[in-house]
C-alpha cells in the first residue's frame, strides 16, 4: 500500500465533509484518540453558549421547564443508534454510576448473589461489580485471561449456575478491541436465569449495537468517546421496558420519584426509566452530550462502521508492512467483524514510544503494560492521516526516538 492510496481513499469517501463539523483548529494534529475523548463539535459551542447566555442568563430557574425532559429527550436521541426503543435510554449520572445501579438491581430482582464477567474488563466495571457481588453476599467471578480477546459465549455458559444473577461485560474491550457476541450471550445467559448488563462505552457511535433484536436486558455507556459529548459528559443507562417495574435501583433520589414535586415523605419509584436516574443533571454537559449525538445521528451509524472498518484495516496492513518487523506485536483482531473503533498495538517500549509520537503531533493513548491504542473517528479522521500516523511509528521506532524520554509514567496516560 502507498500513501496514494489512502488520498485516493480520501478522495471518496462520503463522510469526508464531516469533518468541518468539528472544531479543528490545529491542521496538522493527528489525533487518534477519539475513543478516549471525541473532538469538539461546532454545534456543541453553539448549543453550550445558548444554554449559558439564554436559558441560564435570562431564562433562569424558568428554563427548568424545557430542561426537566433532557435526559428523557437526549436519551431518545440516543436510543437508535443502540437498538433501543423509545422510553428505554435515559441520560444519568456517570458510567460507573449507572452500572453500580442497574447491577445491584438486577441482581436483586433475580435473587441470587454472585456475578460473571470477564478478567479483561475494564478496571472501574471490575472493581463496581465486585462490590455490588460482595454486597448482596456473593462474589464476582472472572472468565477467562486478562488481556485476551475473549469471553465467548461458551467462557460464560461454563461459568453460570444457579448462585449466578447477573453477567456483566463490555460490548468492545478498551484494551483489544475485540466485539463480544452479545446475542449468543444474552441467550446463554437468559437459558441459565440470569441478566445480561453490557457496557456500552467503547461501542456507542462506532460499533452498531442492537439491544432489542438481541434481546438485551440492561446497558450502560459514555457519551465522551465516539459520541464526542465532552470530557466528564454525563452518561447513559438503557433498561428493557419489561423490566422498568421489575428492577429497584439502589439510590432513591427526587429525580426518580414517581411524582418528584409532590414532596411526599415516603420514596415511590416512577414507573419509567426515570427511575434509574437519582438527582439534577448537569444541563452545560447534557447540552454538549447532546449536540455530540446529533452529529453522529445524522451521519449514520451504517456510514461510519463502514469507514471505520476501513480504518482499523489500513493500521493492521501497515502493522504488517511496516511495524511488526520492528518488534510490535497487533493486539486486536484481524476479523473486521471482530473488531471495534480502535487497534491496540503493543511494544516493550510502548509508553515511551507513545510520548515520542505525542511529541511529533500524533496523539493516540497507553494502557499499561505495552499497549498503543489507536482510536478511529470516522467523522473527523482521514485514511491519510491514519496512515501517516502509523508512519511516524514506524520512524520513532527506526531511530529510537523513545530513548530521549523516561520510563516514569505521567499523571494521565
Ligand atoms: C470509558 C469507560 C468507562 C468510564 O467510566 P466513567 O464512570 O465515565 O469514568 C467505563 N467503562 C468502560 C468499559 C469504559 O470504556
């Protein structure tokens, strides 16, 4: 593959002009880290300013009438691009909040104690799910290696018996990017009694996810990554409606009260998904959240996991013309079906080497011990840029570039 290639890529691809919709002032960065936090859209300044210098500067404690139905509205916003229906997205909280929450429900709705979910999980589902398992009496039990691609349907089929309420993984590994199979999941778990509650977090916006042809029961996820809401945007959480009478969510705030005004003394669950939710959101970020779901809504997730793909590809055949002679190891799958929004590329020398590149204006990020990541943000990456950026790889590799920078690790990697 030559460079032409990837300018004629450019050339044709249809979302080429999503890129202008971004704030893009520094031209010559590459950023490849869209999955850890998304590039600013232009309509996410427009629609923050009238929210500070019209709803809140003018139309102060007012505003409260069109802002009380947000997170219903944005989570609506939300629901197709997950295969949700209308009434089963609502906007809440933060991720690892919304998972304490539909965990510890829906392991009490179903009675027993212990929890599945993979090694290879992200750390903050990990440490949530554990104490949500050693709260109701029971344990968490992990499936499979840290690291590897995994879990299959039949890792967790072994690992459910009766003692098991709820499995709980994410859709898209952060470190691999490997996609589970949630529909051979849910129903492994369904046959053995138990929830499914997926983390949406690296899938939303990157990956179709289709909750209710799977029959997926409970959901959660962030909106700073591929839906490029903004640093700390709130989350969201998704409950099958079958389930909304069923599932007592832990926190009992006025903003799930059936009747929130009302004042009443005595705690009643509304009968909708607002129950999940606890307390005021945060209207700045809900605005931004929501203009970065726009965007996404109206490229179209068919479009975007077609481009995407095409991204993840153009890094794996570099990896192989290019890196894997210059000792980096692919850490995703070679399947297109198989894999999410981002490659991991490891290296002993990985955390130095990701510095150099930060240096040299290529920001992708580190995941301790080895692990590149690059992310692909098909609405504002181009096919040149990636493969440029798998160049100055190459290059700091060749001339040991990483050398000049030390091993102890910054703040934020
Ligand atoms: C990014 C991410 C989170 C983030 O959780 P916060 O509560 O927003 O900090 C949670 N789970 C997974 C799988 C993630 O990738």
């Amino acid at each position: 593959m030559e460079r032409s290639d990837a300018l004629e890529l450019d050339a044709a691809d249809p979302l080429h002009h999503f890129r202008d919709q971004f704030v893009v002032d520094d031209r010559d960065l590459i950023y490849l880290d869209g999955n850890s936090l998304g590039r600013l859209p232009r309509r996410a300044v427009a629609a923050v300013r009238a929210v500070v210098e019209d709803d809140w500067g003018r139309g102060l404690v007012r505003s409260w009438e069109h802002w009380i139905k947000w997170a219903q509205e944005t989570g609506d916003l939300l629901a197709p691009l997950i295969g949700a229906r209308p009434g089963e997205v609502i906007m809440s909280d933060q991720t690892s909040v919304n998972l304490y929450k539909l965990a510890s429900g829906g392991l009490a709705a179903g009675g027993r104690r212990d929890i599945v979910t993979s090694s290879g999980n992200f750390p903050s589902d990990l440490y949530v799910l554990a104490g949500v398992a050693a709260a109701a009496g029971g344990r968490l039990r992990l499936v499979g290696t840290p690291g590897s691609s995994g879990p299959t349907p039949e890792e967790i089929d072994k690992a459910i018996d009766g003692d098991v309420g709820l499995v709980s993984l994410s859709h898209v590994a952060y470190r691999s990017g490997a996609i589970a199979d949630m529909a051979a999941i849910n129903a492994a778990a369904h046959d053995a009694g138990a929830l499914v509650l997926w983390d949406l977090s690296h899938s939303v916006g990157s990956v179709p996810v289709d909750l209710a042809d799977t029959e997926a029961d409970l959901a959660v996820g962030c909106t700073y990554k591929h839906l490029n809401g903004g640093p700390g945007a709130p989350a969201f959480l998704y409950v099958r409606r079958d389930l909304h009478a069923r599932l007592v969510q832990p926190i009992h705030g006025w903003f799930g009260h059936a009747d929130m005004f009302g004042f009443a003394s005595e705690y009643e669950a509304a009968p909708d998904a607002r129950r999940f939710t606890v307390g005021t959101p945060p209207i700045l970020s809900l605005a931004a959240a929501r203009a970065g779901i726009e965007v996404t809504a109206q490229a179209g997730l068919g479009a975007i996991r077609i481009k995407s793909v095409a991204l993840t590809q153009l890094i794996i055949d570099r990896f192989d013309e290019r890196l894997s002679a210059l000792g980096f190891r692919l850490g995703s799958p070679r399947n297109a079906d198989e894999r999410g929004g981002h490659v991991a590329i490891g290296h002993d020398d990985g955390y130095r080497m990701t510095k150099a590149l930060i240096d040299r204006g290529v920001v992708p990020d580190f995941r301790d011990p080895d692990t590149i990541r690059f992310g692909v943000a098909p609405l504002y990456n181009g096919f040149t840029e990636v493969w440029d950026g798998i160049e100055h790889l190459a290059v700091v590799a060749e001339t040991a570039a990483q050398e000049r920078y030390p091993h102890q690790r910054s703040a934020v990697t």
